[in-house]
C-alpha cells in the first residue's frame, strides 16, 4: 500500500494529528510555564531581594533538574509509553508550578523551579518519540514543527498573558492558574490518548499501529541500550550539538525581561508588550522549517540532505544576532533577537527530525533526553556565567558570543553525521 492510501482519511485516521495537537499544548504549556518566572523576574526580585546572581542561580536549579531528567525522563518515556509518561511529566510540572506561589525567599524559589524542571524533563522527549511514532516520513517534519512549535506559543503569550493575570490576581495567582491549566491538560491527554494505547507497560519495543503511520514505524525495532547507542558519533554529534546551541536559547528564555528592564529601561508592561515578539518568530518558523524540509523530501531530495540544508542556512542567519545588545534602537535590537528566534525554530525542528529518523522508536527518548541534558548542562554553566558578566561589566558579551554558536554547532553536525542512517536498521 502507498504512502499517500496510508495518509487517506478514515474513521479513526485522524487520531495522530488530535494527539499532534495535545503535544502542542504540552510544550506550549511547558514554555508558558517557565516563561512566568523571567516576565515576572523584576517584581519577584525586588519583593524577595533577588541579586542578579542570585537569580542566575534560581534558573540554574531549574536547568540542573531539567538535565537529569532530560535524560533520565527520556529512559522513563521509553519504557512507560509515551502516553502515561506525558501525563507523569505534565502532572509534575503543573503542581510545581502551583508551589511557586508559596516561596518566600530564595532558596524556596530555587526549590520550585527545580521540581519544575524535574517534570518539564520529559516533555520534549515524549513529543520527539509521539511524533516518530505516529507519522509517516512524508508527514514527520511538519508534525515535528507542530509538536514543538507550541514552545513558541506558550513564550509568546507569557509576556501578556503573564502581566494581566499579575494585575488581576497578583503575581502568585499566575503560578496557581498555570498549574490549574496544567491539570486541564492530564485529563484531556489521558482521556483521548486512550485510543492508541494497548501496549503493556515496559514493552515499548514495538510502536504502537496509528492510523496513517508508516510500515517501518509500526514493526517491531530493536531497543538498543544506553551502552549501544554511545558507541555511535551521531549520538556524540547530537549531543555536543545540543551542548553548544541550548545556552543561547536559555540565554534569550530567561534573561530578555531582565535586559528590557536593565538595559533598556523597559516597565512590566513594556516587557508584556515586547518581549514575546522572538518567540512570535520562533513559533512561525517552528512550522515552516517542517514544512520546508518536507518539500525537499516530497521533490525527491534525501531526508537526511534535506534536514541539514535547512540546518545550514538558518545558522547563517543566526550571526547578525551578535550586534542586538550594540544598536541604539529597541526596536531594531528586538529585530535582531527575533532573526535568531526564527532561525531557531528552522534549525531545532530539523534536529529533532534528525533524531527520529536515525533511531529506533523504542530509542528516540533515550536519544532526546540525552542530548537535551546535554545541552541543558551546557545552558546552566553558561547561565551561571551569564550572572556574573552582567552583574560584572553589561550584556555586550553575551550577545557577541550567541551570534557565533550556531555556525559553530552546524560544523560539529557536519563533522560527527555524514551520511543517512535508516532508523528501523539501527
């Protein structure tokens, strides 16, 4: 049977792009949810007395505990299934969430943020391996983007969303409501991911049959171990990849309020108004650097070919970000971020395209929390760094040395995966 008789509507073939939309809401709700603490960053630091280093260090909990269960999430997400380790990890996250709005001081922010980070860990993972398991290649890349693009929508409508609601209801009312839509979210998740469950629980070597998915997802694949997968340089690849390129997205994630504020002289409601213009970027770009790639596939182009050209053209346009902290104009320097922002969103849907394609099913969790605690390794020591050199000297360096990391992770691509790897062969 053809690709295009397998994608044909039928009852209960629409399943995967419904369960495509839930994954959207969870990485939207993930993004919204650790986006609250930076757009409210400059009331929480003056009512706790928050030093930027003290701050730095708040974040650093979250990344730290979002490493270990990066990785740690993903082995989880391999063995449960994808639908009850998504609702473990949202559920988690969502009462962390909530718990903000009882901190004090510090330490107890720090403390929040890390359980926060300990449930968010699997979120990424669990949408790399839905959307690898329930889509055909034809279709993986724009699924992909949609997926993932919901990030973009949660940290778009932070800013406002986040400055209203602390109007109404003060800032601990926000934490409180992005808990309650969290838990929203389990319910719906649970209730119609049912339809594609069936699979005994730590037998997850088989992907489960979805409507519209191709043959070679749905035979059984064998589960290669934490050990196997780390004798491959694509694992090593990916992971490095990750490792240079994830500080500058947590850079833009949790500092962009602080410098409006700081740098720019920006008020809450200017930070509302502003700040959620990359990530507006990023969002239409999630989905078009799917859909770009895809068309290369459909011209007759190798998947693999296709998903690094994108790569490549979006770290090029990522260097004109090194000058947003020198223009004199807001709006020009917003301009230059969310240039970044939009190249990013080409280049991480891509990635995670990569990942799904070279592996397994049964080991597209291990190999995203992998590289994901990577690289969130990577943005917590530059997170801490990012504290002191502000508080030290100004945001110029930061921006100088953001601008040269994407070129710089698409050579370690270039050098570390040369050549297609069939995922079902592995």
């Amino acid at each position: 049977m053809s690709v295009r008789a397998l994608d044909k509507p039928f009852p209960g073939g629409s399943i995967r792009w419904w369960l495509c939309g839930l994954l959207f809401a969870a990485t939207a709700l993930s993004f919204l949810d650790r986006q609250v603490l930076s757009v409210l960053a400059p009331v929480i630091s003056k009512e706790l007395s928050l030093s930027s280093v003290e701050y730095a260090r708040v974040t650093t909990a979250f990344l730290l505990c979002y490493a270990v269960m990066f990785l740690v999430g993903g082995l989880i997400l391999d063995w449960l299934g994808t639908r009850i380790g998504l609702a473990l990890s949202v559920g988690i996250w969502s009462i962390a969430s909530a718990c903000h709005a009882l901190v004090q001081n510090a330490t107890q922010l720090g403390l929040a943020r890390g359980l926060l980070g300990i449930g968010e860990g699997g979120c990424f993972p669990g949408a790399a391996k839905g959307v690898g398991e329930w889509f055909p290649p034809r279709e993986r890349a724009l699924a992909m983007g949609i997926a993932i693009g919901g990030a973009s929508l949660g940290a778009v409508a932070a800013p406002p969303l986040t400055v209203w609601l602390a109007e109404v209801f003060g800032w601990r009312g926000v934490f409180i409501t992005t808990g309650l839509l969290g838990a929203s979210w389990v319910i719906i998740w649970c209730l119609l991911s049912r339809r594609v469950s069936g699979q005994p629980r730590g037998n997850q070597n088989k992907a489960p049959s979805i409507p519209g998915a191709s043959p070679a997802v749905n035979v059984p694949a064998k589960h290669p171990t934490l050990t196997l997968l780390m004798r491959r340089s694509d694992f090593w690849g990916l992971a490095v990849v990750r490792f240079i390129v994830d500080p500058v997205f947590y850079f833009y994630m949790f500092w962009i309020p602080k410098y409006l504020s700081q740098e720019r002289g920006a008020s809450q409601l200017e930070i509302g108004a502003l700040s959620w213009i990359p990530f507006l970027a990023l969002g239409i770009s999630n989905v078009s650097g799917g859909w770009s790639s895809d068309a290369l596939v459909r011209l007759g182009w190798p998947a693999f070919n296709a998903r690094r050209l994108i790569m490549g053209l979006a770290a090029l346009l990522t260097i004109a970000s090194s000058f947003a902290g020198l223009v004199g104009s807001v709006n020009l320097a917003l301009g230059m971020m969310a240039l970044l922002m939009f190249a990013h969103g080409f280049w991480i849907t891509n990635y995670v395209t990569l990942i799904s394609e070279r592996f397994p099913p049964s080991a597209v969790g291990t190999v995203m929390g992998f590289s994901g605690a990577i690289g969130a390794v990577g943005g917590m020591l530059a997170n801490t760094a990012i504290g002191a050199v502000v508080d030290r000297f100004s945001y110029a360096p930061v921006w100088l040395v953001s601008g040269c990391m994407y070129p710089m992770a698409f050579g370690v691509l270039m050098l570390t995966i040369k050549s297609q790897s069939r995922a079902n062969n592995n």
